[in-house]
C-alpha cells in the first residue's frame, strides 16, 4: 500500500491516507513515515506557529480510516523534543471516514500557561495494524487567539466519537479501534481480523484511488 498511495498523492485530497491533522497546523506532513514517534517523522518546529487558545481550543483532523482510537497530548516549551507529558484528551474511539473536529480543550491550571507561552501538540492515532500514528503542531498560547476560520474545523457526515474499548494509549494497541456492534473482547486475534477487515473498507472507500492502485 506504501508504494502505490505514495503515487497516488493526486488524489490526497479526495482519499487521505492515515489521518492528517489540519488545525493546529501541522509541522509538516509525510505519510510514509507517520508511524514515527513522537510527530511522523516532523522534528523540527515550525517557524510559524499557530495561536491558540487557553481555553475552548479545538483540533481538527482529516480521518483516513474507518475508525480509529485518537489521544492528544500537550509538551510546554519552544522544542520540548518528545516530552508529551500532558494529556488533554485521554484515548477515545473515533469512528467515521473525513473531517473530525474535536472541541472544547483546556490546558490545565497546573502548567502555568500564559499568553505567549509556547508549546507543541501531539495528536496519537492508530488505525493500522501496526501502532501508533503521530503528528504534532507547534502553537504559541493566547487567550485572545482568532476563532477558527469557517469550515476548517467540522465533522463529516457519520463522523462521531464514542467511549474508547481500551485504556492504554493508541500507540500501544496492536490493531484498529473496535467497530460498534462488536461484542467481544478489543484485544487479541478478533482485534487484529477486524482491523484488516478496517483497512480493506477504507480501500474501497477510495473506490477511484483503489482502481488505480490495481492497475499500477
Ligand atoms: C502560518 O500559519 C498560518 C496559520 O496556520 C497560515 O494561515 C499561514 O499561511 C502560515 N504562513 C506561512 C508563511 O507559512
Ligand atoms: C515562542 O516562539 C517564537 C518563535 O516561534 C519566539 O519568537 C518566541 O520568543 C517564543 N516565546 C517564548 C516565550 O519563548
Ligand atoms: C506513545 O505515545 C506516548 C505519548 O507521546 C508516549 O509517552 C509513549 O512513550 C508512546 N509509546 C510508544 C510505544 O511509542
Ligand atoms: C507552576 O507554578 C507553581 C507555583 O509557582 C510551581 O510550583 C509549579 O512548579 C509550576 N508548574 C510548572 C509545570 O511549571
Ligand atoms: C464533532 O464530533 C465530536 C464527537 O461527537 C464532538 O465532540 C465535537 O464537538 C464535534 N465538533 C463540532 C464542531 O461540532
Ligand atoms: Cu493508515
């Protein structure tokens, strides 16, 4: 699938592959290399942050997978490296193809965060069967942050959020979030089967891009 999503960029913005995060803006982005900890791959930050609020902040994201467990963790100072010390959004399952914005973040009182301060974002999904996926955006802090321009941070039709089925981090789950309906366990072999069957829904969900994919 690397290789042949890697020729098919033309259609990123139709089919997005993985998950991309839109806002914050994203250091960067390389989809080959999303699964590198601690941001994909991105170790340098941005010099050109975002602000973003103290309170109310939202997040939005491009979902690439069926579903998928989600996490966002915050790391204070201007190149924090990979201490995402911070949780903002413990794990949750997120279900649904295309645009996810995640609302109402508060960082806690106890970081001591003012206007000005900076810091990085780290937003954790999974979704393959093979760990985490990870990008991150640098922001500076201000309670006088511009709200987000319209329509960048939405939810696609069917896009929604339920309970996480696991208590461990994304990046520390073997397979895909568990579909709604599924009784048994999220862990072990049933697990694994239902996130091939996960990612094969996704492929078909790029019924274009898939065609080409066949061919090439
Ligand atoms: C800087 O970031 C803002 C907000 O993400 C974006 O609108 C703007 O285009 C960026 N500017 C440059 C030069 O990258
Ligand atoms: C935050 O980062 C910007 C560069 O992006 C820098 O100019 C500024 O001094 C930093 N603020 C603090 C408080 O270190
Ligand atoms: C998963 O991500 C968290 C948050 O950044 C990090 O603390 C942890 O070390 C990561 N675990 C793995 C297995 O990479
Ligand atoms: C926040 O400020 C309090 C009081 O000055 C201090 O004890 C604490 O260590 C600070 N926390 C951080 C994360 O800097
Ligand atoms: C998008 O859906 C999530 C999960 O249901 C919800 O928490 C969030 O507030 C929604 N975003 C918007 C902009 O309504
Ligand atoms: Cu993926």
């Amino acid at each position: 699938m690397k290789t042949t999503l890697t020729a098919l960029t033309a259609f990123a913005s139709l089919a997005s592959a993985h998950f991309n995060l839109n806002y914050p803006a994203a250091r960067g982005f390389d989809e080959d290399i999303l699964g590198t900890f601690p941001c994909g791959g991105q170790n340098t930050v941005s010099s050109n942050r975002t602000v973003w609020p103290i309170s109310n902040g939202e997040i939005a994201l491009t979902m690439g997978h069926i579903d998928a467990n989600v996490e966002v963790l915050i790391a204070v100072g201007n190149n924090p490296g990979s201490a995402f010390n911070t949780v903002l959004r413990k794990t949750f399952t997120e279900q649904g193809l295309g645009t996810f914005c995640m609302t109402g973040f508060s960082v806690p009182s106890s970081l001591n965060i003012t206007d000005g301060t900076n810091a990085t974002i780290q937003v954790v999904t999974n979704g393959d069967s093979n760990g985490g996926l990870y990008n991150c955006a640098d922001i500076t802090f201000s309670s006088n942050a511009p709200a987000v321009a319209s329509g960048v941070c939405t939810n696609g039709t069917g896009v929604t959020a339920v309970a996480a089925t696991i208590s461990s981090q994304p990046n520390e789950t073997v397979a895909s979030a568990t579909s709604s309906g599924s009784g048994t366990s999220a862990m072990g072999k049933s697990a694994a089967v239902r996130g091939f069957v996960s990612a094969g829904a996704g492929g078909l969900a790029m019924a274009g891009a898939a065609a080409l994919a066949i061919v090439l």
